[in-house]
C-alpha cells in the first residue's frame, strides 16, 4: 500500500455534493477521452447501476466508482465508505465481464450497442473520493489482487487535464502500476501530483525508480514543474493539437465506418496530435490560397499509418470528393507497402468557421499483385503521385 499526505490548493475546491460530484468527473472525461467513448450510469438488464462511469476505448475498459465523502474530526473518511467504494469497483468489473451477463451499452452520440468484454485486454480501475480531501491518504488499494486508484478532487481534475488522450492516460497507468508491482516501499509528501511531476519531468518513466526500496518523493515536485520553461513552451505548443480533437468530433458524420475511424483517430497521444493537427492545418493553409487548382493533397506517413489529407473545392455532389480521398488512400497504400492502414481526411479548399467533412480509412494488411496493378492504372488514368517526392 502507497501513502501520500495532500494538502488542497487555494481556490481550487469544487462544492460538489452526490450526482454533482459524478457530473465534475463525467465533463472531465469527456473533454479527455471525448463523449464517444464515455458511459455514465451504465445498468444491468435488472436495471441495477454497474458503476458511475465507464470509460471503453478499442481493447481498454476503464471503470470509475465516484464518493463525495466528508471528513469525520480526525480528517478521515469513513472507512466503511471507502471500503464500500473498492468493493462496488470489484463488484462491477466481475458484472462486466461475466459472460452470463448481457450488458447494452448506452452512450448520447453512439447510441446503444452490446459491450463486449472478450475484446477487452486491459481493465483498470479507479476510486475517485472527491470529498475535502484526507491528510493522510491511500492512493493505490488492492482488492482481491487487482490495483485500484484512489484519486482525490484535486488529482482527478488535474490528471484528466494533464494526460488528456486515451494513449497519454493509460501510459501513465502502466507505468505507475510497474513500479508498484516492484513492492517497493514509496513514501509521497504532497499527494499524486508529485508523482505525476515526476514522471512528466522523466522523460514519462519511473525507470530510475525502479532500483530503489525505499522511495520518498517530497512535496513541491508540482510546483517545479509548472515554472519551468519547457513545460510552459510545451503548453503553448500544445494549443494546436486540440484541432485534432475537433476533426475526431467530426467523425460522426461519416457514417456506418464511425467508430473505426474515431477510433483511429484518437490514438495518438498530445504530442502526435501536435504533429498531425499542424500538419493539416499548414496544408489547409495552402490549399486556401491556391488560385490555380481546385484540389490539394498532403500525405504523412508515420510508423503504423498513413494519413492523405485532401482539400477541394468542388463538394457537390459529395460523391466526388469522397471517391477521390478514397482513391488516393488506395494509392498511397501501395505506395508505402510497410504501412497496413491508411486514414484519409478531405474537407473543402477554403478556410471557414464552418466545413464538411469526409473520411476514409483503408486497412489492408496484405498488399497482392492484383492490387499493385490497379493501383498503376489508376495512376497512369490520374496521374496521382505520379512524380511525387516523399520526405
């Protein structure tokens, strides 16, 4: 078991009292993990709640259990409380992943589907006590062999601001449940945070922790962090990766290949997304100011997939732009035969408040002689990435 002491922040205390505590963390983890991914309130087939929020994404199933407790005279919670917290997460998880047990899933933009726990290879579980805020606290319990989160008001905001993206999120988790798996003795003075500050100035690893049996991270870590220059520059650079995060809002409006294309584009993490959203607006850029052309592509390539962005002007009728984007995804397929999938995004050439959308995303894990040869007619009909210079 972990202990750490937290001492709450000025000016940052919620007044959060029974579902309001629940609604603080459900806007959280929906501006984290976006709403297409997020089930608040999920209920068995007898109408009983499964847990306060359920978070699904791809093989990842994150399971929330949410307490506003208040601190008795010794600054305590009620352990019977606290216990009562652990247990209902336990509870949950079997619930979830009992194959006797049909559970429909419910979520506002996706409507309702069956969850299905044979996909599921990572669960993770968190007890978030939102009341004041304990001295002296646990912030990792175990139950029935299984580490289980203990987040203050104060941790769970700032976590879920700080590693907000599945991939960023989970990372830190994996990380976090290594080293105590060591069963190390780890002392923290100030709360998580500290740790958080830790591993953040770390290059995002607890590996130089690893070595030690005794470990005590002193309070103050946080607030290091906060004034140094590279974290401040990182925010700053950081701005232009929530363009990303709209442009994975607008998958909804492709319809019946929704969640695979959300889904793929919110696996990078904050930094990938910085990459990518400046990339796309940068060619968005040039596409407005091209008088000559009514069409503009950019292909960027990266380790497991391929993004084609295209940028035209003439949207009606649909089909066209659509049939375009998915021709150049087929083509840039086979042009970089070492990638197996391949995300297109086209919107129109002009830059505007408001744009469409289209979206394609092409997975082939084997590319055959029959497609590499109507891939070369279709160029040589196109002309598309004829001469093209790759970097």
């Amino acid at each position: 078991m972990i202990k750490g002491s937290n001492s709450s922040e000025a000016g940052r205390k919620l007044n959060l009292k029974g579902k309001n505590a629940e609604n603080f963390v459900h806007e959280l983890a929906k501006k984290s993990f976006l709403e297409d991914w997020c089930y608040p309130n999920q209920k068995l087939p007898n109408g009983k709640e499964i847990c306060d929020l359920l978070i699904v994404y791809d093989n990842i199933a994150i399971i929330w259990q949410i307490k506003d407790l208040k601190l008795d005279n010794n600054r305590k919670y009620s352990q019977s409380e606290v216990k009562r917290n652990l247990k209902q997460l336990s509870t949950a998880k079997n619930r979830l992943f009992n194959p006797q047990i049909l559970i429909e899933l419910e979520n506002p933009r996706r409507g309702k589907e069956i969850f299905d726990s044979k996909i599921i290879k990572e669960v993770y579980l968190i007890s978030a006590l939102l009341g004041e805020g304990e001295d002296y606290f646990s912030f990792v319990e175990s139950k029935n062999g299984k580490i289980i989160h203990t987040f203050t008001r104060e941790f769970t905001e700032l976590v879920l601001n700080e590693l907000n993206t599945i991939k960023d999120f989970i990372e830190y988790f994996k990380e976090k449940e290594n080293l105590i798996s060591l069963n190390n003795q780890i002392t923290l003075i100030g709360g998580e945070k500290e740790l958080l500050a830790y591993y953040l100035m770390n290059r995002r690893s607890f590996g130089k922790l690893r070595e030690a049996s005794l470990l005590i991270i002193d309070e103050g870590s946080w607030d290091e962090l906060q004034k140094k220059p590279e974290y401040t520059a990182k925010k700053k650079e950081d701005q232009i990766s929530y363009g990303w995060d709209d442009i994975i809002n607008r998958a909804h409006t492709c319809g019946g290949e929704y969640e695979k294309i959300a889904k793929e584009l919110a696996r990078p993490n904050r930094f990938q997304r910085r990459f990518l959203s400046k990339a796309f607006f940068d060619a968005h850029v040039i596409a407005h100011n091209e008088t000559e052309k009514n069409t503009f592509r950019r292909v960027i390539k990266s380790d497991e997939i391929i993004y084609c962005f295209v940028f035209m002007d003439d949207v009606e009728p649909r089909n066209k732009r659509r049939n375009l984007l998915s021709t150049i995804c087929f083509i840039a397929r086979g042009l970089h035969k070492e990638n197996k999938k391949v995300l297109g995004i086209a919107t129109e050439m002009k830059i505007a408040p408001t744009c469409s959308y289209d979206f394609c995303l092409l997975e082939l894990p084997q590319w055959t002689d029959e497609e590499q040869r109507k891939m070369e007619e279709i160029q040589k009909q196109t002309g598309i990435f004829m001469n093209a210079i790759w970097k």
